[in-house]
C-alpha cells in the first residue's frame, strides 16, 4: 500500500485573488516515507493536500502516482485516503461500519468488510469498539478510528491534514508512537500538513517548509534547525536569536564580537541565526566562552526557561539579545553575569530579510548547490 | 427556589399550549362517536357511528386513498426537487442566490386561488389532465417549505463528510446515498412532511382545477359541513383529516430521535 508521490510544478490560483494559493511546488514523496509539510495558516498547505487528494484541480502542475499523472483521474479513484483534523466518523454508521466504509463502497460482502474493519482496530488499539456509536467515543479514539478507516481503504498515499491538532499533548504524543508502529508494520507513504515543527519532526522524515503558497526549504529537521536557509525559516521552526552582523572568512562578526561559523558562507553582511537550545550558558569566567553577558529576562517554560542575555560586544554599539533554553537543573536569575557558548557547527548565517519568497527560494536552491 | 419556579412555569406554559391545541379535538372526538348531541346537553344524549356510517356512503373510502395519494405525489416530487434548490442555495456557489430565493418563496405570498385561476386556463388550452394538473400546481406550492427546509440543513451540512468519503473511494452517487442522504434523512422527512400536508389538505386548487372530479378528504368535509344537521358525519371525516398526519409526525420524531441519539 505505498506509492511514489511527485508534485510537479503544482500551483492554484483562485481567480477572486491575486497571489497564488500555490506557487509551483514541487515536492518528492518516496514510497514508504513520510514528509511533512510545515507551515503557518494560510500558507496553502492544506490546499496543497487537496490538490493531491483531487478534491481540487490545480492551475498548472501535476500530481504525479507512481509515474502517472492523475490529471483528471477523480478523487475517488486516486487512492489517497485522507484524515482531517476533524475526526469527520460518519454518525450513521457505528464505529465498525465507519472503519469498513472503504470496503463496502468497493463492494465487499459486509461480513468480510468487517472482519477486516475489526483488524485494522485491534492495529490502532481499539479492539472491541466495533460496536460502538461513533459518537461515544474521546477525542483520541475518534481519531484513532479515522486512522484506522483511512488505513482500511489501503490508499497508496495516506494524506494526513493536521490530524492531531485538535487533541491535548499527552494524547498527541500516544498519536506520534501510534503512527511510529504503523509505519513499521504496513511502511504506508505518508503526506502530511502541520503548523507545529516538533509534530512535523516526530512525524516525517523529510520536511518541507511552506510559507505564501512556495516551499522555502526541504530537508531533515535536523538540517532545518541547524541551518534553516532563510530568516522566515528560522522564525516559523521557532528560532528566537537573530544577531545582525557580517561574514569574514568563517567568522561572523557583530556585537556578540567575532564568532566562528562552521557551515561554508559567502562573506557579506548576514543574520547569525542559532536556536536557543542550542546556546550554552557558562559561568561568568569561562575562558571557553564565546560571549559574556547579563541575564535580563527569564520566562518559566515548564521544565525548561527561556533566559535572555544581554551581551554588550567590544565595539560600542547597541547590546545584542540572546536567547537561551537551559534546562531544569540551571536555574538563573536576573542580573546574572553568565558566559554563553555558541558551537561553530550550530550556527547558520543567512541573508537579511525581508527578501521575498522568491529570493529566499534561490537562496535554498544556492545554499544547496553550495553543498554538494 | 426560583428554579422551581422556572420549571413550574415551564410546565404551565406547555400544559397550557398542548390545551390550546387538544381542547378543541375533544367535542369533534365526541361527535365522532355521537348520534344525537343537542345543544345544552355537556354530554352527547345518544352514543353511535352512524357519522362514519353517514361518510362512508359519501364516499369517504376513495375520497381518503385520493388525498394520501396526492399527498405521497407532491411529497416524492417536491422533496427531491426542494434538496436540490436547498443545496443550490446553501452552497454559496450560485450567482444571484437571493432572487432565486425570493422566487422559490413566491408561492407563500401569491394566494393560491389566483394561481389556480390563470393556471385552469392554461391548462385547458395544453390539453394536460386535471389530476396533472393539480399535482403541477401543489408541487409548486410545496416547494418554498421543502427548500427552505432543505437549505438549512444543508447550511448546516459538514461537506468535510462528502471529501472524506470521496477519498475512501467513494463516487459521488455514492457519497449521495451512502453518507448525504443518511446524514439528512431527518431534514428530508421534515420536508416531505411539510409537503404532504400541502398535497394533503389543498382545498382550492383541488377544487378549481381539478373541477369537482377529483373528490378528496377536504371536498367531502367542506360539502358536509355547508349542509345542516351532520355533524357527526363531519366530525367523522375531520378526524380522517387529521388522522394521517399525527401518524406521520410520530414517525418523523421516530427518525428524528435515532438520528440525534447518534448526532451530538
């Protein structure tokens, strides 16, 4: 039950507006992978799920199965089962039915169709609930019966849009481990759409960052993290720290005062990104330490806090923000002196913004070539 | 305390209401069971049928498988025809939507004896049978409650349902049959009661177009009750009149109630 997803060229353009909803996604699904496609609302992202369902047709671009393109091939006949962010049960049909659904439209005796629906249940850990109404279940297990339903319909592609969204983050995290042992044991290709980048991470394996309809960068979270392509990027993974300063020769050179950069840059004014994870903070008289500053904010984050630092470099410029996540044995207090330590092969430095869409497009594409 | 009272009044107010409606139901239950009730008597003086008697030889029989047959005809034309404006209408889709609303309403606002009027003639000069006829004009008329029926639920209709089931490999027959129609039998069984009673308790475009060949239940009260003297007989056929529709009513909520015990 896996296919390989391509999206060529893929665009949509309503006519009432004038920026596309889509702009020329392209977008490679291998079989049995998933990749997850991360972006704010309003980013296209679900149209982008639509278009690949054919439950929209697109302006241009194509939708490419298994080296076929389902151009006017009908929703139905596409092989996408899809799962909403609303579990979206059928109320008239009983759990069992609901899970069955695929089968009885293809025309399965309803004894059979059951006992398959039965199976697919014990798969996501509702064995048992075939007989209840759809409407007694919790939010999870709603969802857990929309998963099992889109898995019994055996789709080469299974489209997931925002699915676990709606539910808490105890229950979320139940939902990653669930889809982890899925995986395992059918290897479906996935395609999913998600606005929070550590559901993107525990769900794909690739992730491609959609903002105003264009892909900004595609990647391993990994990658995007240590070295998102552009400022917007970094801001929709949840980055805090952008220092303004310029490239020499490896070093990037700003208030913080002169900091080395692992990955290859061009030299030239550029944005020192570094997630706040990744910030050390050191004592005071730390001779490893890159930076010298005072804490001037802390902000509880459950186990974790978000500390900012307030670095005054040599130079007699303006003082420069960083933010910091330490964990719950470092425990710090406004006006603090602390040494930070920033590790060369996290940092990334990319151009200034705003720059539109289309030139941090480029930049990825240059970044990338850079690399090979 | 003043939850109490809420309730109390709440109950009044109900109690209150279904007396407004039953009371007058109980002299017309007497009379159908009454031979002879003169005036200052509370209770009939003598007890029989000899009302059903009375209105079975006027022909009540035919006269009530007539009125359900229009009934049940303007019920399956209109409910059908009602779901597919409704749809229209709710879809936001559809250019001019508010004046094809309007017109789809008209019906409620020009009297029906005025349509009849111009359609008789028209009719004759078509050639078309008066039973068609009537039946043409009724399913017009039942068409405003139908759709608009049909249009709220359908603005309440989740189509996220007709996608889910499209990517289970559902065709659009399919999603009609297997998920729309379900999920919208308690909106469809309003509706086509709605439009029963349309078909059902039509006295004018019965009379006007159908020409007096077409003798249904309201014919037969309204002739009996013109005359003097039969009141048992007309209580008898009013009794028929309402008849059918308290049973159908008692089925909808049937459906009504399964659907909500699955719907939230």
């Amino acid at each position: 039950m896996n296919g390989h997803l391509r999206l060529e060229r893929l665009s949509l353009r309503y006519a009432s507006q004038q920026d596309p909803a889509l702009d020329g996604v392209d977008l490679e699904v291998p079989a049995g992978s998933s990749v997850a496609i991360l972006g704010p609302s309003g980013s296209g992202k679900s149209t982008l799920l639509r278009l690949a369902a054919g439950l929209e047709q697109p302006t241009a671009g194509s939708v490419v199965l298994d080296g076929i393109d389902l151009a006017g091939t009908a929703a139905e006949h596409r092989g996408m089962a899809m799962v909403f962010q609303r579990p979206l049960l059928f109320p008239h049909l009983d759990v069992l039915d609901n899970v069955a659904f695929a089968d009885r439209i293809r025309g399965v005796p309803r004894r059979v169709a059951r006992r398959r629906a039965a199976e697919f249940l014990d798969l996501v850990q509702l064995p048992g609930f075939g007989r209840r109404s759809a409407r007694s279940l919790s939010g999870g297990q709603e969802q857990r019966v929309a998963l099992a339903r889109a898995l019994a319909a055996e789709p080469r592609v299974l489209l997931l849009d925002e699915p676990f969204s709606a539910l808490d983050s105890g229950l979320r995290e139940e939902m990653y481990e669930l889809v982890d042992e899925l995986r395992l044991r059918l290897s479906p290709t996935v395609l999913l759409v998600t606005h929070d980048h550590r559901e993107a991470d525990a769900l794909g394996d690739t992730v491609a960052v959609l903002d105003g309809g264009r892909l900004l960068q595609t990647g391993p979270m990994r990658r995007l993290y240590t070295r998102p392509a552009s400022l917007a990027v970094s801001r929709l993974l949840g980055g805090r720290n952008e220092i303004t300063g310029e490239m020499r020769a490896g070093w990037h050179h700003s208030a913080l005062g002169a900091v080395r950069v692992a990955a290859p840059t061009a030299d030239g004014p550029g944005v020192l990104v570094v997630r706040q994870e990744a910030v050390r903070l050191t004592a005071s008289d730390d001779a490893g330490a890159d930076a010298r500053g005072t804490v001037v904010r802390v902000r509880r984050r459950g186990p974790r806090a978000l500390v900012t630092v307030e670095i005054c470099g040599p130079g007699a410029g303006s003082p420069a923000l960083l933010t910091a996540e330490p964990g719950p044995g470092q425990v710090l207090s406004v006006g603090r002196a602390v040494g930070l330590r920033l590790p060369a092969d996290e940092l990334a430095v990319v151009t200034a913004e705003p720059a539109s869409a289309a030139r941090a497009a480029d930049a990825v594409g240059s970044a990338e070539d850079g690399q090979r | 305390m003043t939850a109490r009272v809420r309730r109390l009044a709440g109950v009044l107010g109900v109690t209150a209401l279904a007396g407004w409606f039953l009371l007058p139901l109980v002299p017309l239950l007497l009379w159908g069971v009454a031979d002879r009730w003169s005036a200052p008597a509370v209770l009939p003086q003598e007890w029989g049928l000899s009302g059903w008697a009375d209105a079975t030889a006027q022909g009540a029989g035919p006269a009530f498988a007539r009125s359900s047959a229009l009934g049940a005809v303007v019920a399956v034309l209109a409910t059908p025809l009602g779901a597919l404006a409704g749809r229209a209408l709710a879809s936001g889709h559809l250019p001019g939507r508010a004046v094809i609303g309007a017109v789809l309403l008209s019906p409620l606002v020009v009297p029906p004896f005025v349509v009849a009027m111009g359609f008789d003639v028209l009719l004759l000069r078509l050639g078309l049978p008066a039973e068609a006829g009537v039946v043409l004009l009724l399913t017009v008329a039942a068409l405003p409650y139908t759709t608009y029926v049909m249009r709220t639920a359908y603005g309440a209709y989740d189509t996220g349902f007709d996608d889910e089931a499209r990517t289970l490999g559902a065709s659009p027959r399919q999603v009609l049959r297997r998920v729309q129609v379900p999920l919208l039998a308690p909106s469809l069984a309003a509706a086509a009661f709605l439009a029963f009673l349309v078909g059902w308790s039509d006295y004018v475009v019965t009379l006007l177009v159908g020409g007096g060949r077409l003798v249904t239940v309201p014919l037969l009260v309204a002739s009996a009750a013109s005359a003097v003297g039969n009141e048992a007989q007309v209580a008898a056929l009013s009794l028929l009149t309402v008849l059918p529709p308290v049973v159908l009513l008692a089925s909808i909520a049937v459906i009504g109630r399964r659907a909500r015990q699955v719907l939230p």
